[in-house]
C-alpha cells in the first residue's frame, strides 16, 4: 500500500470513527430533545444523578472511615 492510499484509509478511518462519535451524541442528546414525545425531564434526570453522587460519595467516605 503506497502512502496516498494509506493515508486515505486513516483518513477513512477518522472520519468514520467521528461519525460513529456524533451519532452516539446525537442519540443521547434525543432522550431530551424537545420534540421527542418520550423526552426525559432534564430537571428530574439531574436531581436523580445528585442523588445518585452523593450516595456514591457516603460508600466512599464510610469506606475510607473503616481503613
């Protein structure tokens, strides 16, 4: 494989890579997206994910309690 045809297969290659990226993006930016009938409510999502943190941080600290 000469050089121009390597770096058209790397270049494939990146812009491949980036689509599969924006696409994974795109369907997680479309849980929220305003005209999905099945949108997920972003205010409860967040308080959710707090809830979620600060339980991981009470494992956390109790762990580093019990060393």
């Amino acid at each position: 494989m000469d050089l121009e045809s390597r770096n058209k297969s790397e270049e494939r290659i990146d812009l491949i890579n980036e689509m599969v990226f924006l696409t994974g993006l795109q369907e997680k930016l479309w849980k929220y997206h305003p005209n999905n009938k099945d949108k997920v409510d972003v205010v409860n999502e967040y308080a959710q994910l707090q809830m979620d943190i600060d339980g991981i941080e009470r494992k956390i600290e109790k762990l580093n309690k019990a060393d």
